[in-house]
C-alpha cells in the first residue's frame, strides 16, 4: 500500500457499502493527491461504479468517511457535493439526449450564475473540442458515441470543477477516439483539475494515471504509483479472479 | 349545435380543456415517471375556487383567473412536499396509490365543505355568439383557446430560455445526470406540481364556467380524460399530450353528434384502450423517450408476512360462523355481510393485483358484470338464484378475462390505467346497451337469494351465507398459493422477464389469475344484486374499485387472510365508531395515504 498523501483533495476512509444484504465495499480506502490522475481498476461486479456513485452522493455507504478538500461529504446532496467542485462524465455518457449541444454543454454550467463568465467558457470549450463547433444546435442524441464522450467532458468542465470522476471514459469507443480521450484528460489534468477514473482497460488507464488502485470484490488488492504497477502481473491476476474467487 | 363546424369547434375547445390537465400530468410523469392520479382533484378545487371568487367576492375575470391559479399551485406544491416527497425511495406503486388517496381526501374534503349539491358557476362574460363559417363561436370558446395557447407559450418560453425549466427538461430525460450537474431535483418536482395544478385548476373553472356548472363528480373524469389524452400523446411528451388532448376532444365531439350525448366517454375509454393496447408508448413517443417501466417487482414492496397458526384461523373461522347463535342485532350481521361481500371482491384483487402483480382499478367492473348477469339469468329467463350466481361469476370470469387480455402486455402503471378505462367501459355499456340491460333506468324487482327453493331473506340466513362462499374461496385461493400455480403467478410479479426465461406463458398465467379472480368478484356482485333487488349502471362504481385496493394494501397485497382482516377493519371500523357516511370515503382515503407512508406492506404483509 503506499502512503497516503498528507492533504489529499478526496479521501475515502474505511468505506463500507451494502445494496440490500450484499456488501459491495469492504473497508474501501483510497486517496486522490491535489493535482493528480488517479486510477481504480477492477473487472465487472468489482464495485467501481459504486465507488463512483459513492463520491457522488448517489449511494450512500452504510459506514466510513469521504472527505473532499478536508471536508466530509458524507450527508451531501449529489447537488450539493458537485457545488463543492466534483464533476461527472458519467457511464455511457448520460448525455440529455433530446436537448441540443450547446443546451447540453451549458447544463454543465448550472451550479454557476455569471452568465459571461459561462459564455466565455462555453467558447473555450469550442477551441478544445472544435469540431463540436459545428454540432451545437444539433441533438446530443444524433452524435455519434466519440463526439458525445467531447460533449460529456465539455459539460464536466463547465462547472469549472476542482476534480472530475469519470466513469470508464474510454468505453465503447473507436481506438481513434481513445487516443483522443486520454490526451483530453491528461490536458484536463494539467491545467489543474485533479481526476478520479474509473477502467477497465487497466494498460490504457496505467499510461496517463499517476496512482492507481486495483479494486476485487469490494476490496482494494493492489495500489500504488501507476508506473510500478504497469508491469506489475499482479494486476492482471486480479483481472483474472486470483484468489477470491478460487 | 348542428353543423359539423360547430362540433369541430366545442371539440377543439374541449380538447383545450383537456390539454390543460394533460400538459400537467405528463409534465409530471416526465420528471417523476407518475401518473398523478390527484390531478382531477386539482381541477375541481380550483373550479370551487373559481366560484367562490366570482359568486362570492365578485371578482373580475382576470383576478378570478390568477387567484385560481396561484391557490392551486399552492395545493400542488402542499401535495409535493408533503404526500409525494417522503415516498421519493419507496417501491414504485407507493406513489402512484398516494396520488389516489390525496385525490380521495381531496374531493372529500371539496364535498364536506361545499355539499355535493351542483351550483352554477356564471362565466361573467356577455353571453353573445359571433357567426363563423357555418357555426358560431362565443367570448367563452375564444377565452378558452386564449387560456390554452397562453399557457402553452408561457410553458414553452419557461421550459426553453429559464434555468428551472432546462432543469425541468434534464431531469425528464436523465435524472441522475440532472442531479450530477447539480439539479435540485425536489425543486424541479416542485416547480412541475406547482405548473401543473395551476394549469389544472384554471381549466377546472374554465369548465365550470363553460357549462356554468360545477359537482363533485368533476374530478375522477376530469383525471380519466387527462391521462387517456397524456397516454395518447405519448406519456411525458408534453406537445404529444396537446396534440393528444385535441384529438380526445375531436373524437368526443364527433361521437356525440354521431351517437348521442350518452357515448361520449365510451369514445373516450375505447380510443386509449385501443392505443394502449396499439401503440403503449402513445402516438408522438419515440422509442427512447418513454423508458420501459421497470420490472413489476420493483413496483411492489417485498416483505416477511406474518405468520398466524393455523389454529388461529381456525379459532376465528368458528367464531364468525356461530356469532348468529349469540344475541348480536342485525345491525352487526349487516355490516359483517358487507364485510362477506368485500371480502369476496377483495380476495379477487389481491390475487391479480398482489400475486402476479396487475394492479387493477378497475375491480368493480367485476362486480358489474356478476350482478348484471345474475339478476338477469333470474329475471328474464327464471333461472335459480343459486346458479346465477355461479351464472354471474362464471360471466364475469370469461368477460372480465377477454376485455383484459389485451392489455396482458403492459406492464406497471399501464395495466393500472387499462383496468380503469375498461372499468369505465364497461359501466358505459351498461347505461348504453338499453335491450339488455335496461339504461339509466337499472334492474329492479330482483328475487331474492335463494338455495334449494328455499329464500334466504333472514340476515342470518344471508349471514351464513355469504360467509361460506367467501370462506371456500378463501380455501381455494390459499391452495392455489401454495401450489406450483402460486409460484409461478409470483414469479411472473416478480420478474417477468426471468419468468418468461424460464418457460412461463404470462399471457396463460394472466389469464387464469383473472378467471379466477373474476369468478370470485363475479359471485360477490351477483350476491349483491339479490340483496339490493335494485342495480344500475353507478351501483358499482370506481370507488369500490378503491376501497378494494384499500383493503388488499391494508391486508397485505396478496395476502389472502389480509383481504378478509381488511375488509372486517374497513367496513367494521367506520361502523363501530358510528362514523358519519360522508366522511368514510374521506377516511378510506387517509388509511390509504398512512399506509403507503408507514406500512407499504399491510398488516399482515405481502405474500
């Protein structure tokens, strides 16, 4: 395990997390340095996208802390918690299928009330995304599944947040567009915003993240800089079963 | 009114009505997936409203319109907060039955204070009609579609450049991304119940004020309308449910000068029926607007019930039958008779709508048919009392089963709304079809109750009874839980789609569950019609329908003891404590809202 950052932007400490009687989590515990890219891998039904629900105030874990910025979010609204300045690009997308682009990108925008400063941004996010320019009055739901990942983190980044947690960004997209989705959030990262993914293709995620976690049945098995874990063939045990489940 | 212009224009002005009520319910199906069944409430509150002002404080027309609207947003936001948001992680059926309990109070409430007695609403407008075409065409038509094209613009203008109605728009589509952008989504709920009982409620006054006349009877068919043309339209598709609603007020107007006054609900009920069961999504949804309802199991609670030894119910069973050897006053076998013939309709219900899942408000149209037929069989063709009765529910079991088999493929919400329009068809027929059944006039002069050819008039005798029929239903439908046939009725409330995995005919299991059940209502309403020796059309009408849903989710749906304890409770209590008629319905509606609030599983719990 490595150490854990002495003032991380999100920690979340000792999570337990039930649906019903299952457990999902056990003593879920993971750390996400200001500034950096952090990864949690795991295969299906490991409990990734509940980790996810989880920052966002969507499950609420029966026991253990979340805090972001020192502050816990434990009893937060989903509302409330993106105020803070988390923002999502959720699984598959979740774009607002019938509103158009731009409604859509400025939905991103909806925690904020200087309406200049939103229409500046709206321009920025038209220079990072260019081809989106041509889309804006189009329905979200007539792009194709790339473009509307650009939409998704064009709308996350609206809010101007201080992390986002992306849920697998890079799934079910063309290999073009993964390439493309991994510079944008390594760009993301540099101007400042911290990033908690989620993956399932462990080798993509390991290239661009800085920490990673490897999460099986509801338990952390692995974690530790990226970099070390690249070459790691833990990490591929733990994609296969490994011990639990044999 | 001749020209076909003139049943044109009363259609498109009806249909203006109806959009104003159907633009709220399917903004509020949009953002919550519920069907709120208090909308007609809404309406006649805000039509007492509307007369009080103009009857009472004599205000001019602009001013009646904006004080309607403003007080019945305020009872909109009252029954957001307090009846719809403490149920927001409830199962799924939670809220739909608490929009019926708040519709209960409501219209009760509108009853006690303002007696059921109708009263004129005077329109305050020059009562003058301008000639169009071949029809005419008065300030009141003009004031409507006015009203109607203004809300539209106001909600089209709020819903497209307003931050709350993009957040209105985003939560419809995706609410869990709504709330990750940070959508307050009570405020949006808030925002749409407020929207949608001020739209209600100023079409229940433009209606009262259009026939300058107001009743209590306004609410259900005001709902019946709105959600036949929001299910028309395509549930949730708010320019689908205008569209919807001027079709419904075409197709009324028409059938009337075609048919007569009489069929103009059948036109109604048989155009959403044969949407339903056509096009479910309605005629605008694309495929991915309505998103499918979620699997029936999440639509009713799960729970332990409770175990009562079988000597208990042994204990109890020779209670009530040897109570008439004790000195108890007819007055009490009476209401346990009652109790007897409810009992019957609710064990009825709480198979089809607690054991595999099909919530049917529609109950009493099984009564209907039961009672029909066996004062029939007995009247014009001197069949044995005895055997129209079984006659009855024999007829009510085949008929019940085929008008419902076409709906066997909708699912949550939508089996809710096929029973109630069938319910309402099959009252329609009733007062229509005049060669068989009489009309308005009704069935009177039925024999009484009979056996062997000897008449049971005595309460004890009927006492007696009604008791063993129920009873031996009771046996026959405990059996049939606990055999291969229960299971698999469970299975398919359960999940219907890992039924049908695993080989299970729905349609075939449907069909049963409703010959069964309809046998049981049947022979309830047949019982019912000797005892009364008087039926009509509105004997058995949709709030004994409601009063059986109150006793199956006070029992515990599909609890079969549940039925008969909630039956006693409901018909007993209000007696025992010498509870004034008019204020039972009230009361039914109260236990009804408690019960979803605090004990979704019933007394007993589900089985």
């Amino acid at each position: 395990m490595t150490n854990p950052s002495p003032d991380p932007l999100l920690a979340l400490f000792n999570v337990n997390t039930f649906y019903g009687q299952a457990q999902v989590h056990f003593d879920l515990s993971i750390t996400v340095a200001r500034g950096h890219i952090v990864c949690l891998l795991g295969g299906n039904a490991s409990g990734k996208s509940t980790t996810m629900k989880i920052i966002l105030g969507l499950v609420k874990p029966r026991s253990g802390e979340v805090t972001f910025d020192g502050a816990s979010l434990i009893g937060l609204s989903t509302p409330q918690i993106v105020r803070r300045g988390i923002a999502s690009v959720p699984e598959a997308r979740r774009l607002f299928a019938d509103m158009s682009v731009r409604e859509n990108i400025l939905m991103g925008a909806f925690v904020r009330n200087d309406r200049e400063a939103v229409a500046l941004d709206l321009d920025r996010m038209l220079t990072l995304f260019p081809k989106l320019g041509q889309r804006l009055s189009q329905r979200a739901g007539s792009l194709s599944g790339g473009e509307q990942q650009m939409v998704a983190m064009a709308r996350a980044l609206m809010s101007r947040p201080r992390m986002i947690v992306m849920d697998e960004p890079t799934m079910g997209l063309s290999p073009l567009y993964v390439d493309r989705v991994l510079d944008l959030i390594r760009s993301i990262n540099q101007v400042g915003v911290s990033v908690f993914m989620v993956e399932q293709n462990a080798s993509l995620a390991l290239e661009i993240a800085h920490e990673a976690y490897v999460l099986q049945t509801g338990r952390i098995v692995l974690s530790g800089p990226a970099r070390a874990l690249k070459d790691d063939p833990r990490v591929r045990d733990a994609y296969l079963g490994g011990s639990e489940a044999a | 009114m001749s020209s076909w212009l003139d049943y044109t224009i009363n259609g498109l002005i009806v249909g203006n009505v109806y959009a104003l009520v159907a633009v709220g319910l399917a903004l509020i199906f949009g953002v919550s997936r519920l069907i709120n069944f208090a909308q007609g409430s809404i309406y006649l509150v805000g039509a007492y409203i509307g007369w009080v002002a103009v009857v009472r404080l004599h205000t001019p027309l602009p001013l009646t319109i904006i004080v309607v609207a403003a007080a019945t947003a305020v009872v909109g936001l009252i029954i957001e907060r307090f009846g719809l948001r403490p149920l927001q992680n409830s199962v799924r059926i939670a809220p739909l039955l608490a929009t019926i309990g708040i519709s209960f109070v409501l219209d009760q409430l509108v009853m006690l204070t303002f007696s059921p007695n109708p009263r004129a609403l005077p329109s305050q407008l020059p009562d003058v009609r301008f000639q169009l075409g071949g029809g005419t065409i008065g300030p009141l038509d003009l004031l409507i579609a006015g009203v109607g094209l203004t809300s539209a613009l106001l909600l089209f203008v709020f819903l497209r450049y307003t931050k709350l109605g993009w957040a209105v728009r985003a939560t419809a589509q995706d609410r869990d991304a709504a709330m990750q952008m940070g959508v307050d989504v009570n405020r949006v709920n808030q925002a749409v119940f407020g929207i949608a009982a001020a739209l209600g409620g100023v079409s229940g006054m433009l209606v009262g004020m259009y026939y300058n006349q107001i009743d209590t009877a306004m609410s259900l068919q005001a709902t019946l309308k709105g959600v036949v043309a929001e299910v028309v339209g395509g549930a949730g598709n708010v320019p689908g449910a205008v569209i919807g609603s001027l079709l419904l007020g075409l197709v009324e107007s028409y059938g009337v000068a075609v048919f007569g006054t009489s069929y103009r609900n059948l036109f109604a009920f048989l155009l959403l029926v044969v949407v339903l069961v056509l096009r479910p999504n309605g005629l605008f949804a694309s495929a991915r607007q309505a998103p499918p309802e979620p699997l029936t199991g999440t639509f009713i609670a799960p729970s332990r019930p409770v175990r009562i030894p079988r000597w208990a119910l042994l204990v109890a069973a020779a209670a009530f039958a040897v109570l008439p050897f004790f000195p108890v006053s007819s007055y009490v076998l009476q209401t346990l008779i009652n109790a007897w013939l409810l009992g019957m309709l609710a064990l009825s219900l709480t198979l089809v709508a607690g054991t595999i899942g099909q919530v049917s408000l529609g109950h009493a149209a099984l009564l209907a048919i039961g009672a029909y037929t066996s004062a029939l069989l007995s009247l014009t063709l001197a069949v044995p009392v005895g055997l129209a009765v079984i006659g009855g529910g024999l007829m009510s079991a085949a008929l019940g089963t085929l008008l419902i088999s076409p709906s066997f493929r909708l699912r949550g919400h939508y089996v809710s709304i096929a029973t109630l329009a069938i319910g309402e068809i099959v009252s329609l027929v009733i007062l229509n079809w005049e060669s068989v059944t009489r009309g308005p006039i009704g069935i009177s002069g039925i024999p009484p109750l009979s056996l062997f050819g000897h008449d049971l008039i005595s309460p004890l005798s009927v006492y007696w009874f009604s008791f063993a029929v129920m009873l031996v239903l009771a046996l026959v439908q405990g059996r049939l839980l606990g055999s291969h046939l229960g299971r698999s009725f469970r299975a398919i409330r359960d999940d219907d789609i890992a039924a049908r995995a695993y080989g299970l005919s729905l349609n075939r299991y449907k069909s049963l569950a409703f010959i069964f059940g309809g046998f049981a209502a049947g022979v309830s309403g047949g019982i019912a019609a000797h005892l009364y020796s008087y039926i009509n059309h509105e004997t058995f009408n949709t709030q004994q329908s409601i009063l059986a849903l109150t006793v199956v989710i006070l029992g515990g749906l599909g609890n079969v003891v549940g039925a008969i304890v909630g039956s006693v409770a409901l018909v007993g209590l209000p007696e025992l404590f010498r509870i004034a008629a008019e204020y039972r319905i009230l009361i039914y509606g109260i236990v009804l809202l408690l019960l979803v609030r605090f004990r979704p599983q019933g007394l007993l719990g589900t089985i």
